[in-house]
C-alpha cells in the first residue's frame, strides 16, 4: 500500500468516526473547570548584606535605664582584697576549693570541664560559665537567680555541694582569724562598723570581677578598623546577624541579656532541667536560660548548661536547628565558627590575674573539715 494510499484511508476512518459521532443524540456534559495552571515557585530572596556600620549596630550598648542604679565605684583597696578572696581556698569548708577552681583566670575564666568538681569531689547540675565580662550580664547563674555580681558571689561559698561553708558566721570566724584580712577589709571598706562581713566579701569579690574583661579584633572591627576581621569571618558575621543569631546574642558581651528557652522552634531532646523556673517559680520560665555571652566561646567549652556538648561546630548546629529551624550547609557552619573564634580575646595582665600570696593561718582559724 502507498504512503498516499494509507493516508487517505486514515482520514476516511477519521472522518467515518466523526459522522457516527453526529448521529447519536446530544447529551449534556457538564463543564469542568480548568486544571490550575502550576506555577514555579519563587526563588527565595538573598538577603542583602548589612554594611559594617549596621553590623555593629546589634553589638552597641543600649542606653541605661531611668531607674538603673549606678555603677559602683570600685576602690582600689576593694578590688585587691576581692583579688585575694577569688583565690581564697579557705572560704571553703575543706580548704580546698576556691573561685578560682572553677573559673580558671588563666583558662579564659573556666575550668573546661562539663560539670564542676567541689566539696568531697562533688558535681552540681550545671555547667560553671566564664567569670570574664560577667559585669556585662543582666543576671548571674544560668537561671538568673542573682540580680548583680554581689549577690552571686555568696551563692557558691554556701552551697553544699560547692565550697559548702555551714553558715556566714564560718565565714566570719575563717577571716577574722587572720590578722591581714581584719586589716584589708577595715581599708576597703573604711567608716563601716562592721568592716569584715559575708555582704563585704561579696561586695569585694564583684569589684575584682568587675575588671575581668577580654577585647579581641573583633572589638577592633566594631571600632570602625574593618580589616580587623578576614573574609571568612565577615561572611560569619554577615550569617550570624541575617540568620537572627542576633536576636539573642547581642550587646556588649554578645549575649547575656536575655532569657531565652532552649528548643524555641524546635523542642530540645532530653531536656529536663527547668532552668529559670527553679528561681521564678513561673511556668513560661520552664526550660529557659540566661543566653550566655559568646566572647571567649573557642576556649570556655563544653557547652551548654550542662556543658554536654563539646565542641564549636556541633554547638553552631544545634543552635540553628532549635533556636532558628535552620540546617546549614557545612560552609555556613565553617564561617560562623571562624566569626566566633573572632571573639577570643585577650586576658588581662598576669599581674592581674595571677594568684597573690595569700595570709598564713593561725591558731584561731577553724580547721579544714572534709565531712
């Protein structure tokens, strides 16, 4: 058969078909709507780069409050004897744990370990965070149960599982017993009747605190020398303000200002610690906790309140994922943690922050007791 041939029976058979079409009776078809036209979704929005002057915005000071109460003036005087109590062991009940054990002045404020080692060797629940730029914070303690630096300078030295000293009278007995500390207090604290007192050692302690703080380049990048930072730093600030890491880690210190609940977006696995709610008794504080400053963050791991994760990037994950409901790609990660080792700064003179020659003991200081 020709091609022709073939294509004129085709279109007879068409044709055919079509006419016994025509002769069955008209039934009516119901109009169906049109299928929706799929259109491509649209491309999401690169956000666009915040300048450095914008950058540096999220970490300026805000303006004090009307009815915040003054800085205090820390004298000389104060700060030395609060320099010789942070390394104290005798403010404990064995003698044997200091501020200093677990806030490591020469180890970034820290002593690297997950949970703390205090009397007889016990743990508490949570992780000990850096004393450095601690003046910074709104409160003290992951829950925030101490308002100043003051307030939580006697939390540990009573805490039975810390430095564990029965009452403030053993304090006082310790520090009267010593001859150059009735002197150092009645110079740091003149006109006062009771010069030597828990409050007072507190109150010297804060002052010596006060001036424990780190600068690093990045301070130098917010004082307008942009070159402070390399590339792969900028484009982890870039990432850490337009993926809202800035929404919690800001000011000053680069946290420490809020409270803020861990598992926000997305619930945190195995929490159970009720963080700020043991110091509020409130029901929306239940799993939150002071957002910690990120200043010194390479070198004052583990992390976390209960210091369960161990390292920077892993950290940088968890972050994303609970806090903002974002995975990163591992370039992001890499740029954030090279934005955060930025943070590093440097510890103050060794003359500082070095242990001074403490007093000796005499007959009348109570003896260490390891019950």
């Amino acid at each position: 058969m020709s091609r022709n041939r073939f294509l004129m029976l085709l279109t007879l058979t068409s044709l055919g078909a079509g006419g016994l079409t025509a002769c069955e009776p008209k039934q009516e078809v119901a109009s169906q709507p049109a299928p929706p036209v799929e259109q491509a979704a649209p491309k999401p929005r690169t956000p666009k780069p915040l300048t450095p002057d914008q950058l540096a915005h999220f970490f300026r000071p805000l303006p004090p409050a009307k009815d915040a109460k003054p800085a205090p003036k820390d004298t000389e005087a104060q700060v030395m004897l609060g320099r010789m109590l942070f390394f104290e062991p005798r403010l404990s009940k064995n003698h044997d744990v200091s501020c200093n054990t677990c806030h490591g002045l020469d180890t970034y404020g820290v002593d690297n370990k997950a949970l703390s080692d205090g009397h007889r060797g016990q743990k508490g629940t949570r992780n000990s965070p850096t004393v450095y730029n601690a003046a910074g914070h709104i409160a003290q303690f992951w829950d925030g149960r101490a308002d100043t630096l003051e307030a939580q300078a006697t939390g540990p030295i009573l805490n039975p599982v810390e430095m564990a000293m029965p009452d403030e009278r053993r304090v006082v007995a310790t520090l009267s017993s010593i001859p150059e500390y009735v002197t150092r207090f009645r110079e740091a604290f003149p006109g006062e009747k009771k010069s030597l007192s828990l409050t007072n050692a507190a109150r010297a302690i804060a002052a010596f605190e006060r001036g424990l703080t780190t600068t690093s380049r990045f301070d130098r990048f917010l004082a307008g020398e942009h070159a402070a930072l390399t590339e792969p730093e900028l484009r982890g600030l870039q990432l850490f303000a337009l993926t809202g890491c800035t929404t919690c880690h800001n000011g000053p210190a680069v946290g420490g200002m809020s409270f803020q609940k861990l598992g926000l977006l997305e619930d945190y696995p195995g929490l159970t610690d009720a963080g700020r709610f043991d110091a509020t008794k409130n029901e929306d504080d239940r799993g939150k906790f002071r957002v910690p400053t990120l200043r010194d963050v390479e070198r004052t791991g583990p992390y976390l309140h209960d210091g369960s994760v161990k390292d920077l990037p892993t950290m940088v994950r968890l972050m994303a994922k609970h806090q903002l409901a974002r995975t990163l790609t591992d370039g992001e990660v890499d740029d954030l943690v090279a934005f955060l080792r930025s943070l590093t700064g440097e510890l103050p003179p060794r003359e500082r922050i070095a242990a001074p020659p403490l007093p000796p003991s005499t007959k009348k200081t109570p003896e260490a007791d390891p019950s």
